[in-house]
C-alpha cells in the first residue's frame, strides 16, 4: 500500500503506481494492470504506462452496494451502470466487480 503523502504528487500522476511496482519489483509497467473504481485510478494507470480496468457495478461511480444496486428498478440500475461505464471509459476493459478479475485475465492468457 502507497498513500498520496509518500509521494510528490497525488493521482493522476503515476508516483504511487511507481512506488508500488518499485516495492513489488515489477517492471516494465506496461505489463502490469491497474484496476481502479474511479477515473482518477484510471487516469492514474495512463500517467504509468498501464493497462486499465474499471469497476462498475460495485465502484464508487455507481455508489451503491450489490444488495442496493440489484434493489433499484431496472432502468435507475441500467442509468446508473452505464453513467459508471462512461466515466470509466478510458480503462481497457470494464467489469462489474473485481471478482471477475481472475476469469478476465485467465482470458487474456489464452
């Protein structure tokens, strides 16, 4: 973990990506991926030279949990994924939860 007061500059600059690939010992960045629920996390990603995901059914865009987002009427729901989805749309791929993040990336292997 790599908070915003370790490094000379906040999001979108890539400092704290750097800082983590750094402490990782991962490199080339273009090989690694960031998976952010905001745009300044994608933004973020860009600044470093990643790959991208978006969360959107359970990010902050949508700002609700599961439970509240699959209680709300089909429409507000489908308003409030595609709002998500455009704000994320710089990312290289979309996914609803970070849960399907191991299936995404077993198909990228492929």
């Amino acid at each position: 973990m790599v908070c915003a007061d370790e490094v000379p500059e906040g999001r979108p600059a890539p400092w704290e990506c750097f800082r983590l690939a750094e402490r990782a010992g991962v490199w080339p960045l273009a090989d690694a991926l960031k998976v952010g629920d905001t745009p300044a996390d994608i933004a973020e990603g860009r600044s470093a030279g990643m790959r991208c995901i978006g969360i959107t059914a359970t990010g902050n865009e949508v700002g609700l949990d599961a439970v509240a987002l699959a209680a709300l009427p089909a429409a507000e729901r489908a308003r409030r994924l595609a709002r998500a989805e455009a704000r994320l749309s710089g990312a290289d791929a979309l996914l609803e939860s970070a849960a399907l993040l191991p299936a995404w990336m077993e198909g990228q292997a492929s």
